[in-house]
C-alpha cells in the first residue's frame, strides 16, 4: 500500500508543473500577419533594414526578346510599374516604349517576315497567359480566348501561321492552335492531345506541324501533325 501511495505521490508532482508551464508558454507567442502569412514570434524587421534592402529589390533590368526586320531590336523593362515592350532603332539610341499594358509583359516575339510581334502576359501573376499580336504604333490585337493558358509560340518561315499550345482551367489536357497572326478570327484548334503537348516546329510548306508530348522531364515524344487531317503520327 504504501509503495502504491509513493508512486501515485511522485505521479503527480510530475504532471503538476505541466499545465503552468504549458500555459505560460502559450501565452508568449505573438503572432502577426503580413499579407496572408501568419508569422509567431517573428520580429518585425527594422525599419533602415527595410530600407537597404530596397536598393536590391527594385532594380531595372532589361531582356533582349527580338529582332524586327529594320535591324532594330525589341526589348522588355521596367520603365514604370510593370516590365512592357520597347523599340531600340541603333546601338545607344533611345528606348521607345510599344505596349501599355497595366500588366507585365512576359515575352516578345517578332512574326518572321513583318514588322508586327506578338506579346505574351498574364493577369495578376495566375500564369495564365494570353497572346496579342501588335505592329510597332498600332493597338493590340488578342489572338486567344480568355481563360485560357497559352504558350510554346512557333512561327511558319512566312509569317502567315502561328501555332501555340492552350489549356483550359479544369483540365491537364492541352490542344494545338493554329490562326494566321493578323486575323484573330482564323484561330482553330488543329489537335486535341492528352497531357502536356505543344508545337515545336512548323514546315516550310505550312502543311505540318511537329509537335511534343513532354511525359515527364526524362521522356518528350515526337509526332508530325498533318494541318489537313488533324492526324499525329
């Protein structure tokens, strides 16, 4: 009996300083929120530490993308809020800007044989990119759905046939589209794939497309669209 009294004795003072002490520890995490993070016993940075970094986070950078058939080139940068699309006629001259956008622009490509690019953005950062095709001093013309992803622009050697690969929200399956890049209104879908697939290569004839199926980033099969039929073989 008085071996089961020690134990139960020496039971409780053990488990007696838990709840205090848990308690006391609960009650000294701060928490606070910044943006949607929610951050416990995180210091908030001081404020010269904030300020010096800003020195390394807004910086101008600028990407070549193109070059038009002038010999002038296309680049993107952040002359305002959001990365746009500018002309530089000869080395050293002026930048002058094309698009406007109230977002960033992604990528500029110039269709072979023009004088008009297309430019891909998104909205908000979703990824979900759209195409616009544009001549330098012109508006912009889309040439996609909205709602939809698009990428992996290719060009036929004349110009007269863009094809990219789109997605559509709720589905891991892409499609091949095809739409001469000064008539938004000719946009079709050339091939309805399963999984990632996207166009590589165009002929010279324009009669055939050379497209991918990426099943995984150690296996890409290969497979000739015919434009005609809507065959992959």
């Amino acid at each position: 009996m008085r071996r089961f009294a020690l134990l139960a004795s020496l039971l409780l003072l053990s488990a007696a300083p838990a709840t205090p002490i848990l308690a006391q520890a609960a009650a000294q995490v701060e928490t606070r929120t910044v943006g949607t993070a929610r951050l416990e016993n995180v210091p908030p940075i001081p404020a010269d530490v904030q300020a010096s970094v800003q020195r390394y986070q807004n910086y101008r950078e600028t990407t070549f993308q193109d070059w038009l058939p002038d010999g002038s080139i296309l680049i993107t940068t952040r002359f305002g809020a959001t990365n746009q699309v500018h002309r530089v006629a000869a080395p050293g001259a002026a930048r002058v800007q094309l698009t406007f956008f109230d977002e960033p622009v992604a990528d500029a490509e110039v269709v072979p044989g023009t004088g008009r690019f297309i430019v891909e953005r998104d909205t908000g950062g979703d990824e979900w990119f759209q195409l616009y095709a544009m001549d330098v001093g012109a508006d912009a013309l889309q040439l996609t759905e909205p709602g939809t992803r698009n990428q992996q622009l290719v060009f036929s050697k004349n110009g007269r046939l863009a094809a990219w690969s789109r997605a559509t929200k709720g589905s891991g399956d892409y499609a091949i589209l095809v739409a001469d890049p000064a008539n938004a209104a000719s946009r079709r879908v050339a091939y309805q794939g399963t999984g990632n697939i996207s166009p590589a290569h165009s002929s010279a004839s324009n009669t055939r497309i050379l497209h991918q199926h990426n099943i995984s980033n150690r296996e890409t099969r290969l497979a000739l669209l015919d434009l005609s039929t809507g065959r992959a073989s």
